[in-house]
C-alpha cells in the first residue's frame, strides 16, 4: 500500500514565487519583494499566474517525496515524467528476501481470483529464491518477478512540473495505483504549501472543460463548452 | 531476442554538426558551411569537438529507433534516460495475448532452472490470460505478469545523448540485455552515420581511464592513471 | 531582417508521429505500420492526438533551422525555450567587422527617431572597432555593442516544443520581431510537413479560447468561454 | 558589480543526497535512512558518488539565487544552461530608468577607453530614455541599449547541474564575468552545503587533467596524463 511521505522541501515555496514574478515585471530588488510581500499579496499573485498560465516560476522551488509500497507498474509509469530526480531501490543490488507486492482492488475483491493471484505472486517469488541460493545473481533472478512487487523511491520535483504531473494522473482516465499515489503527494504539499497543493488538480480544472474524448463528467467536453 | 531498427533519422547528420561548429567561430553564414565543407573538414571537425568534450552541436541529429524484444526489466532501465522521446506499447491497452519473453543467459544455459522459469512465466500468463477472460481489465491482470515479458517501443534520441547513454550502457558494469540493446543500436548508427556510431563506446574511452572503483581491465583507474 | 531556413529535418515526419501513436496502443509492430498507413489514416491519427492533447509522440521528428538577421534581443528570449538545441555564433571569438543591426518599426517609420537610432548604433559599432583595434578581445568590446546588433544561430527544435513555442510566440502578446520570426519557421515546417505547419498556431486556438487577462479579439476569454 | 545572494535551498541537502544513495543500494526505508546515518558516513558516501561520476541523486536538492548586476553579455550566457530554472527581469515592461551597467576591467583600466566607453553607453541611455518620452515602448527602446547594461534574476539549480556549470564556468576559458559570477555562487553554497560547495570547481579537477587543447597551468593536458 503506497507510502508518501514528504521529506525534503524548499521553504517559503510561495513567497519564492511570488517575489520572482515580481521582478520580472518591476524595478524592486529580490531581496525587498522577500520582505515586503503580505501574504495577501503573495495570494493574489499565484492565483493570476495560475488563471493566465504563466508558470515558470513555480519552478523555483521543488519537493522531495520518498514513496514506498508502489508496485512496478507504477514506477515504470511514474518515472516517465522526465522533469524529475528519481533515485529507486535497485533490483540489480538488492536482494528481494521479503515479499511485498500489490493487488489491484478489481482482483482482491474477487477471493477465487486473489487466492490465485496471491498464489502465482508467492510461486514467482520462491522461485527468485531458490535461484538466488543456486548462485543466479538478484539481477537475473529478478525477470521472474511479478510488476506486482513493490519497490520504493526517492523523487523530487518542482512546483511546476507537480502541477503538470497531476494534471494528468489525478485525471479520471489515470490508472487507479497513480492516481492514489498522486492523491497522497497533493496531501503532502497542501501541508506545507496549501496555495500549491490545492492547485494540484485534474488537467479539467485548469482548462475549464474535458479534452478527452468522452467526459467522466466531471466537465463538459470541449466540444460542449467551445462549441468546436 | 533484442532487435533495433533505426526507422528515422536526420540526414548529413556529420556534415550539420560540423557546420554548426564552424559557425560558432567564424562569420561564415550557414548555408556557405553547409556546402563548402569537405568530408575531410567534417572528419576533423568531429574529432576536435569530441576531443575537447564540446558536444552541444550533436545535439542538433537525432535517431529514431524501433526497439522490440526486450524485457521490462530493460524498458523500465531504458527510459530513465530523460534527454530522450519514448512511446511504449501499452500494457493497459494491449491485451498480451501471445507470449514473448525474455530469458536470462545465466538461467537458460542451466536447463533444470530453465524449466521452471518457464514454467513460472507461463504459468503467470496463463493467469493473466483467464483473468481477462473473467472480466479483469488488462491494465489490472498485467500486475501478475514477469518483469521478462517482451515488450516494444519507439525511442529517439539525439547524438549526445546516445553519446552518453553508450558511456554508460556500453561499460561492463550495465547489464547484459541493455548492453547488448545499446550494442545493436550502435551498429545502426554506424550504417548511416559512421564517425558518430564510432564514438558510441563506454566512458573509459573517452576519460582515458575507468572511474569506478574496479577497472574491467580494458583501462587502468583513474587513481593509476592521474595518481589521484 | 530574419532569414529562416530548413536546413535538415527527420523524413516522413507525420508518419512516424501516427506510427508511434498507433504502437502505442496495438499489438501490431513498429516497421508494419510504417508501411501499412495510408495518409488519410496518419491525418486522422494526428488530428486526433492533438485534439486530445497527446502530443508525446510528436517529439520523435525533429526540425533544424538556420537562423540569421535577428537581433541580440530576439535570440536572448528564442534560448529560453530550453528543450532545444542551439549553436549560436560567438560574439566572443568572431569579431563583427561589418555592421548589421535591426530598427524595429515603431522607430524606422520615424524618420527623425530612425536618423538618432542609426547614429547612436553606428557609433558604437565605431567604438567597438576602435577597442579592437587598440587591442581589446572581442568578447570584451561587444559590451558596448547595442542589443539591436544581428546575430545568428542554428537552432534544433522537435515537433512538440515547436508547437508549444508557437503557442505562446505567435500569440499577440509576443514582441513583433520574434513573432515574425517564428511565422518564417512555421512556413519553413508547412513545405515538408504541412499537418504539423498548420499546427503552429498561438495556444487560443488550442484552447478554444485566449487565458490572458485581455483578449486581443481572436478568441473571446476563459470567462465568456466557460463562466469561470 | 555582480551580487549574488542565496534566498532559498532545500536544507539538509547533504544528508538526502547520502540517504538516496544509499536507498538504492540496501534494503533499508528512506526515513532510517534520515535518521541514521553520521556526519561522517554522509561525508564518505558523497566522496564515493562524486569520485565514480555517480551524480543523480546530486539532484535532490536545489539553491536558488537571487543575481545583480550582471551585463545581458553575461545572462545571454547564463540562460544557456538549460537544466535550470531563471526569472529575468524584463525589460520589455520594466523601463530602465536609471542606468547601470558593467565595464570589462580591460577597459576600465585605460582611463582614456574608459572615458570613450563611458561615454557611449550614457549616450545610449539618453537616447532610451528620449524614445520612451517619445512614446516609444520600453520592449522596442530598448534596441539601443548597450550589452554591458546590467540585469537581475532569479535562478534556481540543482546541485548537479550547478556541479556541471561550475566545472565549466570556472575554468580559465570562461569569461571573466560569469567567472565572477560562479565564484560567488560558490561561496554562497560553501555557506550552507559545504561538501557541495567544495565540488564546485573547473572540470580539470575532476578529470584529473584538462581537455581542451592548451591548459590554463592547473592541470597538464589529457595527452600528457593519459598518452592518448
């Protein structure tokens, strides 16, 4: 069961990006938008960002996630997002001796099919055993492992770069491990960050309409709302 | 079994990289360098950027490559690559209705560990195949699925990236499938472009030493070579 | 005055972008339907993935363009676009014997502006040649040399960062110059890959409506579009 | 005159960068690996990943620096780094009032350059300053302005890439200017992360030799050292 837990993150994320969109449009210096900026005003600056799209000083300040107890069909798809530091549990160099993995809900709702499930994960893992008792390297053995298995990491990203990444993964269309995996890291920020953490939404929020071809219903589709 | 097939790729890719070279530093205009330069000019012109290490003019060709037969094991290795374009075939998507797997030298060369890496790899699929059938998604059955089923992709990569990656993939410390992927994407790149495939080698060759802590032999260790 | 030319790209652009997607999600393989798609099929395929917004696949063609007569101005903002490669010739080593600089026309078309603007520009160029002469570096001199000085570069963008370039370089907000220039890129793209050219258009369009506080008349606002 | 000022990094950097590494060697959870691990074994396992060129997890952590009073010679230099993060004030809506600019030491130390150059650049500003009175707008104005006027920003690295900068902007081969402006980076990190700030340095001390075709002196060249 995924495991977020924040453990590294720039201070004063918002402020930081307030004063530098600040500057870009003003004559004051850095370091006296730092100290002058009201929270009001730091506020109300991220939010006309936000509405107009301007984002790139959301890249100023980043977050450092360790994330357990994902299988690795979640880290493949996670490490996909190519604006980011991933370091991840290596395979190669680390002996699975526990086994963890993960059941999909669709399959450990169904008890005949789990058992199964459970069974055939269990047969592939004692057998990764047995071949590493008889001299196969953790490397090697390892093609026998399950996606099921769990693997844990360390990631960092930027504000930016967060906001994008949720846009799509806590999309409806998002497989349901992501999802919940993204769903734990916007809990994270909105604890340190809460202007950032609620802007971690579905890509829908931001466009006001779906751009999928059919709706969860969550908006209507462009084509409703545009008219084209 | 890994097969590569470069699908795409920029043409005059030497003479572009050398013309952007030679542009940096004189006030020749584009075109001009574009056909005046020799292939002899281009040669030493390759070479002298390789030397010094100035690479950002390879960035300017890249290469398309149709990659299929390889594991997950090595897909999940290849895309963290970052500098880099993937389209994976989809195992949400994809029902994987026939077989195709890879097996590790070390266990098939050991026929009683052979047959029952086979056995449990098919043993997996068979699940995975009667899960589809009982209604399960082929994005939730594929958590059963070995890390050794094939999968295929479209990957692109600029000529200092596969400069890097082959820096890295090609040293001895990779392991066996990636090495030998980089290996076939190497001699792709050498049929159409023979003095950039030249330069896909390990990072010995271009340090002069090995920087691990353990030399495979082919050059002696930093500490060795520099005292240091 | 900014000269645009195609100097190399990948063939069968729009081809390998719809095979891509096509690999993405079937079972068929990469070099079939390379050959299987008819263009009626890659045009459909593209206009889908780009409604949708699943522009991924666009990054594996790629665009190399000759870039002369634009200002120091135009290319201090082009090389902000980061996924890009650029080669641009150095102020630092090539000394600018002749002077080529850029009037922009809110100045040219008045003559008595344009009369002061060209004297001030000509004797700085004056002075610069001078430091030369005396035996300043040229990376040195050029901290005289106006922002309006012409420079030239090779620049290699894929077809994804170019349609996001275009989306923000082609809108109304974007300054004249460099606007112009991505029009010249965007007709250098429609005579070798017409459905992407037709593509490069500002992020209006995309959206259905303009994000910016103030609409310049092409596209009504977010608001009057979605309410909110 | 450059000033540099950190106003915000990711603290502990030293101790996450050791605890990623070790994560991706051993069975043990990040958040032990937070709490445990000495000074000491910090220190010796960033040594071992910066002496074999193992530099992911050096990405974990960000600084970011508020910069003054750099020449648009330098940022245009500066920006060409692309794994970061800049926000430049703009001189499209921020009109130059006053006017502050950089002078190369090689011309300020000939008193009569000096007066020649002086004089030009307040020439050009006063010309600036005309056209905005005359309703031209800052972003066209500004055309006539001199290269050596200064400019501020917001950048944000990790520290990687500020490994990979330095190893390149404080080699002899720099110009003197963004020299300046990396030894002050370096100072500032050396405040905070004082084993990261040690790193940073030219290329030659992690070589072992230098690459280019002359050395500065520092280091022999890579002929010298390695023969080939």
């Amino acid at each position: 069961m995924v495991q977020v837990n924040l453990i590294n993150f720039t201070p004063n994320a918002e402020l930081v990006i307030a004063a530098a969109a600040r500057l870009s449009s003003s004559s004051a210096r850095t370091r006296e938008l730092l100290e002058k900026l009201s929270p009001e005003r730091v506020d109300g600056l991220l939010c006309q960002l936000i509405s107009s799209g301007h984002l790139s000083t959301f890249e100023h300040v980043s977050f450092t996630f360790s994330i357990e107890g994902i299988s690795r069909v979640t880290s493949h798809q996670l490490v996909r997002h190519r604006l980011a530091s991933y370091t991840q549990q290596s395979q190669r160099y680390v002996p699975l001796k526990e086994l963890h993995y993960i059941t999909p809900p669709a399959i450990s709702t169904r008890s005949e099919l789990e058992a199964e499930f459970q069974r055939a994960v269990k047969a592939a893992h004692q057998l990764y055993c047995d071949m590493l008792e008889k001299g196969i390297t953790a490397e090697d053995a390892r093609y026998v492992l399950p996606s099921a298995i769990e693997t844990q990491l360390v990631m960092t990203m930027n504000a930016r770069e967060l906001m994008h990444a949720c846009s799509l993964r806590l999309c409806d269309r998002a497989q349901w491990e992501i999802l919940q995996l993204f769903e734990k890291i916007k809990v994270e920020v909105e604890k340190v960050a809460p202007r950032i953490g609620a802007e971690l939404r579905p890509k829908c929020y931001r466009l006001g309409y779906c751009d999928e071809r059919e709706s969860c219903g969550l908006f209507p589709t462009r084509e409703e709302v545009t008219g084209s």
